[in-house]
C-alpha cells in the first residue's frame, strides 16, 4: 500500500485584494495609454493633459466594464450576423458616451468631433489595449502579488 499524500495550499486561488488592485492600476494604465495613442493619431479626438487622460481611461473602463456586457448580450444576434461588426460600434458608442461624459465634468479636457473620429478611436484603443495587455498582462501581475 501506498501512502496517500495531502497538499494543503495556503491560497485559494483567488488573488489577494492588494493583488485585485494592481491588476485595476496596470489596466487602467494601459487603457490611459491605449486613449492617449488614438488622441495622437486620430485628428477629431482632443485630449490635452495628464489627469484628463487618466480619468477619460477610468471612465471608459467603468463603462467597458459594466455596460458593455450588456450591450453585447442584447445585442448578441446581430454581432452573430453581423461577424461581429456590431462590436466596434459599441466600443464607438462607449467612447462617444465617454466623451459626453468627461465633457460634463470640469477639468477633464477631451472632445471627439464626430463619429468617424469616434469610430477610429475606438478600432486604436482596441488594438493597442490587446497588445499592451497581451505584453503586461495584468493578470499575472496579480497572480504574481497573492
């Protein structure tokens, strides 16, 4: 007979809430410097300064966090037909509503002229906050931190 051996782990596997937070910081980074990128290179998107950067990045990250999954759900059909065209219209309408957002706020300077803008924006913030997040990867950041 063998004997039967038993591993008791002191984590559970989640991370720990000081983890949870750098995870949020290096996110919110990445998308501060996905927003300042499209700023740059898209000429209808105006974003002058550092703080507005980082709160136009917080507000964008709240609402990707909480409303767009459910645009996505309720809008599932036509991502379907659509191959997912219909998602890169949510993010222009995320980034349109931001904008409506940080624009009733003082202090924080960013203004997208229109929907082109908009639409080109959101396809940069996109593609840059895959690949930043693809190098950082914030998640094993927190993993390294619990």
């Amino acid at each position: 007979m063998r004997p039967t051996v038993v591993i008791v782990s002191g984590s559970s596997g989640e991370p720990s809430p000081g983890a949870r937070i750098a995870a949020f910081l290096v996110r919110w980074l990445v998308t501060a410097a996905a927003v300042w990128v499209a700023a740059s290179l898209v000429g209808g998107i105006h974003l002058e300064g550092f703080g507005s950067t980082l709160a136009v990045a917080l507000i964008l990250g709240l609402l990707n966090a909480y409303l767009k999954p459910l645009l996505i759900i309720s809008a599932f059909p036509g991502i379907i037909l659509t191959l997912g065209f219909l998602l890169i219209l949510i993010n222009t309408a995320l980034l349109g509503l931001t904008a409506w957002i940080a624009g009733k706020i003082d202090g924080i300077n960013f203004r997208i002229d229109g929907f082109w803008s908009a639409f080109f924006g959101a396809i940069i913030i996109s593609i840059v906050s895959f690949i930043l997040t693809r190098l950082i990867n914030p998640g094993r950041i927190a993993r390294r931190l619990s």
